[in-house]
C-alpha cells in the first residue's frame, strides 16, 4: 500500500513528507497551502519538546507534499501491525509506553491520536504530526476510519481509550472493535469482548486498566459522576509497561480456562443475538412495525403457542368490568393470548396493543434464552411500581394507575366503559392514555371488547 505519512527525501535531505494527492491546482483551488501553518510536535525522552511545522511545498510524482524537519523513527500503525513470527511483542509495547509518556509529557496540547499519523523513536522520542494535514493525507491512502479512537471523548480522556486499544490488539491480537458499520454505536455501548477473556491469562491490573478505559464512553454517554479518572489509568499504565519485574501473562488452570470459554461463549451469544435485536427494536421504536420482524414474531408465536391451542382462555362468566381490568393486566404481562380472548373484531387500537403485547413477549423469551442468569428481564410496570419505581426504567413495560368507570350502554347488548392510566416502555417516559372501551356479547353470550377509541396526553 502506498503510504502518503512518510519519511522520505527533499531535494536530498531527509524529510517528514505528507503526499496530499493533489496536483498543482487542486492544491492551490482547496487552500491546502493553509496547512503549512498548522503545528505538530516532536517530544523527547527527557520531556522536552518543540513544536514542529511545514518547511515549504514540492511536486513529486504529480502530486503536492508538504515537507518538514525530519524525524527518525517508524510510523506508529506499522509498528502495532507487525507479525511477531515468535511472539515477542516487546517492541509494541515499547513503543505504547513512549507514546504514554509523550502524551503525558504534551499534557492538554492538542495532538493526533492516530497511530497512522504519529512516528516512534527508537530513542523514546515521538513525533505527533500536524492533525487536519494528516487525517486529508490518510483519508487518500485509505484510512479512512480509525478504529483505536472514539469521537465523543477528549483529552487525557481520548488518549487512556486510545492506549487500550493498542494494548488490547498487542495482547489479544485483534481490535476491540471489528465492525466498520456499528464501530462507534458499539464503542458507546461498551460491546467488545472483555480483554480478559480476548487474552486469557493477562496480569489482571494491567486487565483491569484496559476495561476501565475502553469503558469510557460507556460512562461519559450515562453521565457518570463516579467515571474513571483517565490520568490515573494511564499513569498505572506506565507504571506497568516500565516494571520489567512484573510478569504480565500467568498460567490458566484447566478449571479457568472452562470457565472463560463458557462466559465467552455467552457474550458471543449476547453479542450476536440480544445486542442485535434489541438495537432492532430501538430503532424501529416501540410497537415494531416492520414486516420482517413482524412476521418473525407472529412465526414465534405461532409455534409456541400451537400446543395449547385446545386450552385458550374465554372471557365466560366475566362481568364487563372484570374483563377490562383484565385486558390491561394481560397487558402489562405480555399475556397476549389471553388478551386475543378479551377482544373481538378488527379494531386497529386493539391490534397495535396485541402486537406490542408480542414483540416484547418475543423478545424476553430471547432475552430468556440466551442471557445469563439474574440479568435483567422485561419487567411488569406494576411490579416496578411496587418496588419503588427508580428511574431510569429501561426494562420496564405496562400499565399503572389504572382507573375504570362505566361511560354508558345498555347493560344488556352493550356496554362502554373510560380507562385512564400511565404506560411505560423501554427507554421511555409514561406516557398518559385515555381508552373509551365498548364491549358486546359474542354468540355464546360472553361479553368481549370490541373497540378502543385513545386519547394521548
């Protein structure tokens, strides 16, 4: 691959050069000139450190680089990427506990944070290059997305995150984060596989450091009061990376290495299929409405369901005002077979709440299936009430206070009846509903609901 981060040659000397993959006038029509303005830093092993900038523009091969004071070193991604034929990843690690120091040495000076664009002595120097002119050199080169850095964290914030990467794919040899498409969504929520499982047998401090930082965003997007504070992890990363004396990979006992292959076996069960569906049903919100997971639930139903399709519910011997009560209990636990027995029609009310009462049913049956055991479940919004009703609820759904009085009818062929009451769904505040509920006898004399007029407030 053609690399436009180099180090090379102007006019015979050498040089730190930045091909832009522009000719002449493109370079002149987009104002790359600009750049040579823009600074960049050389940090010593000592640290000190000057700011290093553009000495001029020249032409090679058609295209326009700009040059400056060299730098004798590797580029930082080359190094990480090496093949260790006999695994010593010495020099890896080296070069990351040079990168900590520099970037503890620059403090809050504003540097890249991508490897791509930064340089290692093999002295303990660094050479952090000018960040807009390096990310429009990688972007042609094809690096187009850097996978060791998030976008939403800052700082000494963004430098611990980026560390952890590195570190992570020195021990693990893979990056946390594989997928161009859910990169950053999955840099938010925190899904990669933990290291100590990614790297069976790391020291646990140095395990322990990486989670906290890679972590990070995690926390700053719940607004954490209590978040890790990213100068003490990369000082104790330093301190690790420095002590010679610390063995940083112990034995796995038979009973361990079982026990992580089951806990892995897990994440990957919850990575592929509960992360999965559930960013499924938030971003097609609540009720889910597509006709692909539409037709997979109705499919799941369908088939849990067959066996006891003789035994269905009936609303027999109920009063009007019991099977309305009983509707939005039904409700609240998912019970959507039994609510199909409280109802009677078409009515376009009653089916979004039947197809609401199924989806979440489907998905904590999946939940239930392949989540471990004592996490969280869909829980009854009622039974949540009951147990103080914290918030955030995100896994809470149903109705509360529930009030039902009768609104008219004739008592004998038909009678109407007024709910009101608060509905909760996942991630969601309550919202205020009103329900007008009309309710008929069926052939068999057994009163069911045949239509819902709703009012949301």
């Amino acid at each position: 691959m053609r690399r436009h981060i180099l180090l090379s040659e102007v006019e015979g000397k050498p040089a730190v050069c930045f091909d832009t993959g522009l000719e002449p006038r493109s370079f002149a029509r987009t104002k790359m000139s600009q750049s040579l303005i823009e600074k960049g830093y050389i940090v010593n092993s000592d640290g000190t450190n000057e700011v290093w900038r553009s000495s001029g523009v020249c032409e090679h091969g058609g295209h326009m680089r700009v040059w400056g004071k060299p730098f004798n070193g590797e580029r930082f991604d080359i190094i990480l990427n090496k093949i260790d034929a006999n695994k010593d990843i010495s020099s890896k690690l080296q070069a990351v506990y040079y990168w900590l120091k520099a970037k503890m040495f620059l403090g809050d000076e504003h540097t890249t944070l991508n490897p791509a664009a930064t340089f290692i002595g093999s002295d303990g120097s660094v050479y952090f290059s000018p960040p807009n002119l390096s990310s429009r050199c990688l972007h042609v080169e094809g690096v187009v997305l850097d996978k060791y850095n998030c976008p939403d964290l800052m700082d000494m914030d963004a430098a611990a995150f980026c560390a952890a990467a590195m570190l992570y794919q020195i021990f693990s040899g893979t990056l946390p984060y594989t997928s161009d498409e859910t990169i950053y969504q999955d840099m938010r929520e925190g899904i990669y596989m933990p290291i100590h499982l990614a790297a069976p047998g790391l020291n646990k401090n140095l395990c322990s450091l990486i989670q906290n930082a890679l972590l990070l965003p995690v926390e700053k997007k719940n607004r954490n009061s209590a978040k890790k504070n990213a100068l003490d992890i990369i000082n104790n990363l330093i301190k690790i990376l420095s002590d010679k004396s610390i063995n940083l990979f112990g034995e796995v006992s038979i009973d361990d290495s079982k026990k992580q292959e089951a806990e892995k076996n897990i994440y990957l069960f919850k990575q592929n299929v509960i992360v999965k569906t559930e960013r499924f049903a938030i971003r097609n919100k609540f009720p889910l409405m597509g006709i692909a997971g539409g037709i997979f639930f109705v499919l799941f139903i369908i088939f849990s369901t067959m066996g006891g399709s003789k035994s269905r519910p009936t609303t027999a011997g109920m009063l009007p005002d019991s099977i309305v009560f009983a509707y939005y209990n039904a409700f609240s636990n998912l019970d959507h077979v039994f609510m199909e027995a409280c109802v009677q029609g078409s009515d376009p009310v009653i089916k979004s709440d039947i197809n609401a009462a199924v989806t979440f049913y489907a998905v904590a049956k999946t939940r239930q299936a392949y989540t471990p055991a004592g996490t969280s479940q869909i829980i009854p919004a009622r039974a949540w009430q009951d147990s103080g009703g914290e918030l955030p609820a995100p896994d809470v759904f149903g109705v509360t206070e529930l009030t039902v009085e009768p609104a008219g009818g004739d008592s004998y062929s038909l009678i109407m009846f007024r709910a009101n009451y608060n509905l909760w769904a996942p991630n969601e505040h309550a919202r205020r509903r009103t329900d007008t509920l009309t309710l008929q006898q069926d052939r068999r004399k057994n009163w069911r609901i045949t239509e819902i007029l709703r009012v949301e407030r």
